[in-house]
C-alpha cells in the first residue's frame, strides 16, 4: 500500500479534454440524472435514426439492460464511413509485424474498401445478419477486418484467441453454432509459427462429434506455411477478396442487435458467451477511450493487446476507430527480437499514448532500464495499465523510467463484461496514488459490500458491485440468461457483482484487490480454476484435482495444482511433464501449471466440499494461518499438503 500522491502532471493539463471540476461535474450529473446525461453522450457516434429512448434497465427480476433502444444505426458507418470526408487519407491502422522490419500503414479509406470486400466475401458464403462468424486470428490487420466486416453486415462475431487450444476452439464454435471461421495459415509471434489452420481443422473435427457442421474456413496467407486443405470448405482470404464487389453499403442495425460474443472464464463450468450489443456499446468504448486515454486528433494511440481479449475489441478496434484515431496493431511479443521491443517501436512510430499489461511491465522491468534507456521516448505523453491489479513497484518504474516522470499513468479497471473502462484516472484531472485505479468513470457507481450484502459506507473494503447500468455492459450470456443472471445478479440482489474485491480509501479512492472468486489472473488472462481442473482430471491418471493461484513475480498469479492420482499410480516428474503437456493441449499455453503438487487426499468438508482456503494458503507457503481445521471430514491430510508443498521459501 503506497501513501505517495502524485499531482496532475502540467502537460497533462494543458488542453486537456477533462479536467478536475469537470469530471466532478460531469460525474454528478451522469449519475443524479443518467437519461439526459446519456442522452447527450449517445450523441458522439452518428445514428440513421435517432434514438428517442435512453435508458431502460432493470437490475431486479430478470435483468433487463437495453441502452438507445429505438436508435438504429451501424457500427462501421461511425468506425469508417463517417470519417472518409475528412480523414480518407489519414491513418486508421499502423500494423508492426513480429520482424520488426515488417510493418504497414493502412488509411481510413483502405480500411473502407477492406471491410467492405470482405463483408462481401462473407454475404457470398451465405453468412447473413444474426449468424455466429468465429475469428482465430493473428494480430494482423485482417483480424480487425473480419471484426469490422461482421458488423457491417449484422453479423456476431465471436473472436477465440490465437493461442487457445483446438478443444477450447471447438468448444466456443459449438456453443454459439458457428459454421463460418476466418483463420491464417500460421501466426508469427517472436519468430515462431502457431499453427492456426491445423488447429482450426482439428477444433472442426472435434465440433463435427458434437454434431456441428462447419461449413466455410477463410483462411488468410499469412507465413505461406505448409496446410491442409479441404477444398469444398476452406477458401483462400486473398483470393476471395479479389473477386469481391467493392462496396457493401452498412446494414441498419438496432441499438440492441448483438454486435459480438466474447468468451470469458468464470468462477465454475464452461467459459461463457459475453454477449455486448450495437449503439451502448460503441458509446461507452468511443466514449472512454477519448477521455481517459486524452486522445487528441492527430496522436499515436498503441494498445499492446491481443484482439482475442477484450481489450482488444474495445481499445484496439472499436473505440479508437470510432473516435477517427491512428491505432496501433502489434503482432509480436514484448521480449524479440529483445526486451527493447516496445520502447523501439514507440520511436519508429511516434507514439503518443501506450497502453499494455502489469505482467509485461514487470517482465521488462526485470529484464533491466537498458532496453528502455535505449530508446528516446519522446513522443510518449500518456501510459495505460490494464488487466490486473499493478504493484506500487511495477507503477513507480513505468512513471518514472518509462515516462521520465512526464507521463500520467492511467491505471484502468475493467472486465469482459463491462465493455469499457469503469474505474480510471482522467489524467488531466485525477490525482495519482500508485495501485490505485481511483475513481469511477461517468455514469459508473461503484459500491462495497460486505459479505452480508450490506453497503459499506466511507473507507471500507468489500466486494465491488457496481448499483446501476451503464451503455456499455453485456447483456446476456449467450444462449443462456439464466446464467447470466445467477452468474452476476443473484449474490447481492439488484447490483450487478463484479467477482473482484475492491477497497476504498479516504479520498474515495478504490483499490482492486483481486478477484474473490475461483477466477484466476494469471499474465491478465482470465482462467476459471474449474477449467484447469476439469483438464487435469479428463487425464487417464488422475482421479482428482484442486486447482489454485499463488502470487507470482512476473505473471501476477501463477496456477497451483494439487492433483490426486489413481490408485497404483507414481506420481513421477515425467507424469508431471505430461499433464503440463496435457492442460496446454486441453486448453491453452496460458493456462500452463506452474506447480504440480502429488495428493493422495484433498481437503474436504464432511459434505465433500473441497477447503480452498487451505489450500491456497499450503500454496503461498503461508500455512501458519490456516484457520480452522476441525471441520475437515480428515484432518490429517493437512500435514501431508505442508510437507510436499512445492512453494517451500
Ligand atoms: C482484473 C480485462 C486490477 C479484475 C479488461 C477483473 C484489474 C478482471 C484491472 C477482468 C486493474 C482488470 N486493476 N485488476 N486495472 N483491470 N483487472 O475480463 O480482476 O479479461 O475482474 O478484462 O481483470 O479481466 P478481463
């Protein structure tokens, strides 16, 4: 916990958009009368018609959000028709390749005949509005034109990250129906090919066993690799585009016609279907991306995202694009060709405003102040943190050896759900407290609540609910609201809860604790430890597993198993290499267990109710404190846990 405050910085001041008494004006209004104040900011994006409704949403009963509800209009007409006339020639996209000799520019007019070839290209294939198109992409540009060309035909796309495994593909295919896939061959990243086509095939075959028939794959040329093919499914991206018509005029879309599927992990079972909608959401995106990120015609803006997350929707694609901003595109890592990376790239092209993750901070913090020392920086004005809660350490080097204490820092906290950013410093208003993401953006109110769902006034530390709705929250999980409701509505009655802790200081500042539910942050990437555990056990040796997060240096979170072995089996370290092996391939590279423990019993209520608790605390090496005890239906296995702990300081 830091006590140092630092000041709005001078140049952040100077033509700021926001400054402190109108954010406090600003705020106030959003919330003492949300319709008029929505009202005016539905503005900012262009509407075919008009909307004469704001707001109508209910947090009770069956949870009931719509935003502009009567307002039609379409999301690439604001993120590319309206800017023709004025910026046709000014950069929409800057894509910097894995190489770093490799890049592109592409203007807002390429952009526009872009999307609509491709728009065109998935009219043919018969996509049409309302169906599920599934993007497992590269951070190349034709990621964000497979997005936008979606949008501009009413489709729903459904982005799966690059990195996730074949059965994590076919799982999200099969559960939003999606017979229509963009793809590449291969992605690139720090020099080494993944393979996205055979991925793509093996995740087709996997859904094909659960019934779903994939009907096209477009598939984007990428490394010229070598890949399967099957002729009467799979199309060539570059092929198809050169035979498309070139224009493809916006569907008309309702404000609340769906706009993507994003799927996020959760405290227990399948990830689910983030469902966000057409006019709300691109509001609140355009909305906070320009104000808190300051963003002034003409800057840079560089978010380090994947667009397979949501950061990457709303702050790579979405938000900027709308607002007519130059965006960045970034294929590669943080660490190739070396850990100068970034720094290097924010000269070549002038950055102005850069946004990335604690866990790469605190990678490239470690790896020393040369890599950033190296590199002028001096086109650097603001800096941005998302994804976790960021260390008072990782914060103070990102001010002061990145920004050379003449960058605001934007600690921004958000989720999945909530579209955009929710609690952040303006820069050009808010006081910084490093680790603390400070105060509510407008329209966004923010309450503790103790376990009881009590509200807790003042300096209080609780669970963060948030009491009323704002443009840019989901709407429903996807083909399930039931679960929805339960999943966000049910544990304190009409607040919508977060699943993060929060306190809040004196100055009415929060600080994000962390998650408090079984949701892990592991590198900012979202796993559910109920989806590292049903890995584990679909392997023929395990009979059970409890999965848990320890604080981890680099990663924030590191993924902790305690794994019980069928009956005969030795738990050898080649068996632990097979089921780290095993979890990569059943989900991803991101959710790779740091540590395997071997346990022959769990700790376990008299009812069989695994005690987490405990074993969170074995796993942080913190077993001093493990309460109490007595409850458990054996005791005794406590004992054996410490003493095969695999944290041991
Ligand atoms: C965490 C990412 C602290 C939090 C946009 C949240 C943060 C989860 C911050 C959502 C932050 C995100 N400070 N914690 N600035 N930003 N989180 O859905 O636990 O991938 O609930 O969205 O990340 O992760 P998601």
């Amino acid at each position: 916990m830091s006590e140092k405050i630092y000041p709005v910085l001078p140049s952040a001041k100077k033509n700021t958009l926001i400054d402190d008494e109108t954010y406090l004006e600003w705020y106030r209004k959003s919330v003492d009368d949300p319709e008029a104040f929505w009202a005016e900011h539905g503005k900012r994006i262009d509407w075919f018609r008009p909307y004469t409704k704001v707001k109508n949403t209910s947090f009770t009963g069956d949870i009931s959000i719509k935003w502009f509800e009567d307002g039609v209009t379409n999301v690439t007409y604001n993120c590319i028709d309206r800017h023709l006339e004025k910026r046709g020639d000014q950069v929409a996209i800057i894509w910097e390749g894995d190489n770093p000799y490799i890049d592109k520019k592409i203007t807002y007019r390429e952009l526009y005949a872009e999307v609509c070839r491709l728009a065109n290209v998935l009219k043919k294939q018969g996509v049409q509005k309302g169906d599920r198109v599934t993007i497992y992409m590269p951070m190349i540009p034709e990621a964000a034109y497979a997005m936008l060309a979606c949008a501009r035909i009413g489709a729903i796309h459904s982005v799966v990250f690059g990195g996730f495994s074949p059965d994590a593909l076919a799982g999200r295919l099969v559960d939003c129906q999606s017979t229509f896939i963009v793809t590449a061959d291969e992605g690139l990243r720090g020099g080494k090919p993944i393979p996205l086509k055979e991925n793509t095939d093996t995740a087709i075959d996997i859904a094909a066993k659960q019934g779903l028939q994939v009907k096209s794959v477009l598939v984007v040329r990428r490394t010229g690799g070598k890949i399967a093919w099957a002729p009467d499914r799979d199309l060539w991206y570059h092929q198809e585009i050169a035979r498309a018509e070139p224009e493809c005029p916006p569907t008309e879309m309702k404000a609340e016609d769906p706009l993507f599927i994003l799927y996020t992990s959760g405290s227990t079972g399948k990830p689910k279907g983030v469902l966000h909608t057409t006019g709300g959401y691109l509001v609140y995106a355009a909305m906070t991306h320009e104000y808190v990120f300051d963003y002034r015609d003409g800057d840079i803006y560089w978010c380090t995202a994947d667009v397979g997350w949501v950061t990457g929707h709303s702050y790579i694609v979405y938000g900027p694009l709308a607002n007519g901003a130059t965006t960045l595109m970034f294929e590669g890592v943080p660490n190739y060709p070396d850990y100068g990376r970034f720094w290097d790239v924010v000269d070549k092209h002038k950055v102005n405003i850069f946004y990335t993750a604690p866990t790469a901070i605190r990678a490239l913090m470690g790896a020393g102040n040369d890599f950033v020392k190296r590199a002028s920086r001096e086109s650097l004005r603001l800096l941005g943190s998302v994804g976790e809660p960021i260390n008072p350490e990782a914060w103070e080097w990102y001010y002061h050896v990145v920004g050379e204490d003449r960058c605001a820092i934007v600690d921004t906290w958000w989720q999945t759900e909530t579209g955009g950013i929710m609690i952040t410093p303006l820069p050009g208003a808010t006081k910084l407290k490093p680790g603390s993401a400070t105060r509510p953006f407008f329209g966004v109110q923010p309450e503790l609540v103790d376990p009881e769902g009590k509200v807790m006034e003042g300096s209080a530390n609780g669970n963060l609910c948030i009491a009323d709705s704002w443009p840019g929250q989901m709407r429903t999980v996807y083909g399930d609201h039931p679960r929805f409701v339960e999943t966000y509505f049910s544990t304190y009655k009409g607040k919508y809860f977060t699943g993060d802790g929060c306190r809040r200081d004196e100055d009415g500042y929060y600080w994000i604790t962390g998650r408090v539910d079984d949701v892990l942050n592991v590198s900012g990437h979202r796993l559910g430890t109920a989806e590292v555990e049903s890995a584990l056990v679909s392997h023929h040796f395990v009979s059970e597993a409890a999965v848990v997060g320890y604080p981890h240096n680099i990663k924030g979170q590191g993924i902790y198993c305690y794994v019980t072995l069928m009956a005969g089996t030795e738990g050898t370290d080649d068996l632990r290499k097979e089921l780290v092996t095993h979890v990569r391939k059943e989900i991803g590279p991101i959710a790779t267990p740091d540590k395997i423990q071997f346990a022959p019993g769990l700790p376990k209520t008299r009812s069989g109710k695994i005690m987490r608790r405990i074993l969170r605390k074995i796993a942080e090496d913190d077993f001093g404190s493990l309460g109490d005890t007595s409850t458990l239906a054996d005791p005794g296995v406590v004992d054996g846990l410490i003493e095969n702990r695999q944290n041991k300081q």
